[in-house]
C-alpha cells in the first residue's frame, strides 16, 4: 500500500472498532427478564417488553442524541408504560434497581472488534491519517479511548459529538479542510455515519453488523458515482481502501 496515494480516513468507534451494542443488549435481557417476573401479566410479554423499550429508545435519542442519562431513562419509562397498563403501583426500590441496572452499562470493560490493532496500524504504516468520531459523552468515551490506547492512532484527531450527523461531520471536514474525494468515513451506523458521509460526498465503507440497533437503520440512499463499500469484518478496510485506489490509479492512466 506504500504506493497508494495519501487518504484522510474517518472512524467511528462504537460497535465498528470496539463492542458496544452487545452489552446494552445483555442489559436489556436482564430488564425482560425482570419485568416478566415482575409484571407476571399476559399483557406484559418478553416481546412486548422489547418493543416498547426500543420505541422509546429511539424517541430518545432522536430528542437528545447520545446522553448517558437516556438509556437507563428508557428502562424506567417502560417500567410505568406496563405500570399503567396493568395497573400495577410503581415502586420506587424498583425504578432504582432499573436505573442502576441501566448505567451498569456505561461500566463494561471495553473489548475491541478482531483486528482491530491490526486494521489501523496497516493503514497508519501506509502514511494515511486517521480520525476518530463517536457519539456519546465525552467521559464515557475518553475512557474508552484511553483503555483501548487509540490516541497511539488518531493523535488529537477525536471529536467526540452528542448528535452525529451531517451538521457534525461537515464540521470536522471544514475544520481540517478534508479533500472529500480522499476521504473516507468507516462505521456501523446508516443512520450516524453512512448517510451523513454520502450526503457529503465521501467516500464509504459500512461495517454491517448481525444484530443493529434498531435506531441505526434508515433506508439507504446513495448516488451510484460515490464509492460505497459494505463488508461484515473490520479487517477487511486496508484491502477495500487500497483495491478502490487502485481502481482509480488504473482509470486515470487509461484515460
């Protein structure tokens, strides 16, 4: 790759270079399992449950983007939406239990993707430079960043963003003055990372997951002359970046 010219290439952090989406999904097993036990109502289903939990999840975060507080939030509001329902009296012991239940979360050990060491000292060793962009609270994930070690990679180039979108991508662009045609945005997220960076003509790559968060899938549109790669493991980058390259070396000297 020592030939391949320069690239700015843009990383998203969570659940595209270290897990995250699987710990709040081992929460929110424990909280079904809870509210079933709890409720014990032919009303109040595992399903039902799930459902509910995720609709007003992604109402939340459409309101106030990635805020810690909001997750453990959810698991209470539908503990009083079945509340409710029912008529079961609410509890304050029980509405701890689930917010402490709900930040228990935010203290995981951070476990990065396979390769993922591997995937950005390849492509740092072929000069490019590298990015990191996540959403969430700046605590949260500047211990993230820190436990994983990643300033070895992306230097001060992290911005750290409570609503990722278009507004906050074209931000990071303007600022470091980015050649969108050499630019690269790499993440999990249609919704947070792949639509914002074609809406602002980069060049893309989707980590698509097995299991997505329900408030990251939005239909896909895309301009056909726009690279746009999908691939299902993280290693995968260095080669998708250096093929794509040198697809365009080739359609130049042709030309």
């Amino acid at each position: 790759m020592k030939d391949i010219r320069h690239q700015h290439l843009i990383f998203d952090m969570d659940d595209t270079l270290i897990h995250c989406n699987k710990y709040f999904n081992l929460i929110l097993d424990e909280f079904i399992s809870l509210l079933s036990e709890w409720f014990n109502h032919p009303a109040v289903t595992m399903d039902a449950i799930r459902q509910k939990q995720i609709e007003i999840d992604v109402a939340g975060v459409h309101r106030v983007g990635f805020a810690s507080e909001h997750f453990p939030k959810s698991l209470v509001e539908t503990y009083h939406h079945f509340s409710q329902l029912v008529g079961r009296p609410i509890h304050e012991a029980e509405e701890n239990q689930l917010r402490l239940l709900g930040n228990s979360v935010y203290e995981k050990e951070v476990e990065p993707y396979p390769g993922m060491v591997e995937t950005l000292e390849i492509l740092q060793q072929a000069g490019h430079t590298l990015y990191l962009y996540t959403g969430g609270e700046t605590v949260i994930q500047q211990r993230k960043i820190d436990q994983m070690k990643l300033t070895s990679y992306f230097d001060s180039r992290i911005f750290i963003r409570q609503h990722k979108n278009i507004h906050a991508l074209e931000e990071i662009i303007n600022s470091h003055v980015l050649p969108r045609q050499d630019t690269w945005m790499i993440g999990n997220s249609l919704r947070s990372d792949v639509q914002p960076a074609l809406h602002a003509s980069l060049n893309t790559i989707y980590l698509k997951q097995s299991h997505e968060w329900a408030y990251d899938v939005v239909p896909l549109q895309h301009d056909d002359n726009l690279p746009f790669y999908t691939i299902s493991q993280l290693v995968e980058v260095p080669q998708v970046i250096h093929e794509s390259l040198s697809q365009q070396q080739k359609k130049r000297t042709s030309g």
